[in-house]
C-alpha cells in the first residue's frame, strides 16, 4: 500500500513533464506551420546587431589584449583576495602568518608585473 503512494507521487511528477514536452512541441509546430518562408538574398545574409558584414569574416587579434585581459585576472584575484586577509589580519593570533602570506602573494604579483613591464606589454606605442 505505501509502495502505490510513493509511485503516486511520482506520476504527478512525470505527468507534468509530458505536458511540459507536449507545449514545447505545439510551440515549436505552431511556428513551423505559421510564419511565413520566403527567403531573399538579404534575409539569408549574415550579420551582426544590424550592421551588414564588411571585408572577410576573419579578423585578426593582436596577442597584447589578452595580456591586459591576464593582468587584469591577476588583479582581480589580489583585490578579492585582500578583503578576507584584511579581516584575519585583525584577528589575534593570526597576524603573523597573514603578513607572510600577504607579502609572498604579492610577491608573486610583482614578478608577475616586473615580467610584463620587461617584455614591452605595459607600454602604449
């Protein structure tokens, strides 16, 4: 008897998810069955917000970008990362080893930084 009411309960589950599916695909039919299709050339064209598409459709990149996308990552992860170290830092007993591991973190932010600046990417020529 209790094994009918827990299966019971799942039916109501599956129930709805037929009806999910089944509005889904009258949805999905409805469209099919009533917009209209007349393609053009310019329907058929590509573009983007818009603007109709100029030139080859590869554009290239230069790398520098990303290394400013990276230093910003690195400094995002500092900020983050100096909220809860400023709040333990208050805390007794945890004052010490908070400064080391503050001092080591940007530590390597700063050879990060001093390796940017070496190889030219901070400059704006």
């Amino acid at each position: 008897m209790v094994a009918a009411d827990y299966f019971q309960s799942y039916s109501v589950v599956g129930l709805l998810a037929v009806v999910g599916v089944l509005f889904v695909a009258v949805a999905f039919g409805a469209g099919r069955l009533l917009r209209p299709v007349v393609p053009t050339p310019e329907k058929l064209m590509t573009y983007e917000c818009g603007v109709d598409p100029v030139g080859e459709g590869w554009a290239h990149t230069q790398v520098r970008y990303y290394v400013y996308a990276f230093l910003y990552v690195i400094f995002a992860v500092d900020s983050i990362f100096l909220f809860p170290w400023a709040t333990v830092f208050a805390a007794p007993g945890y004052g010490a080893a908070t400064l080391v591991e503050m001092f080591i973190f940007l530590g390597f932010l700063a050879v990060g930084l001093l390796y940017a600046y070496k190889k030219g990417v901070l400059t704006w020529t």
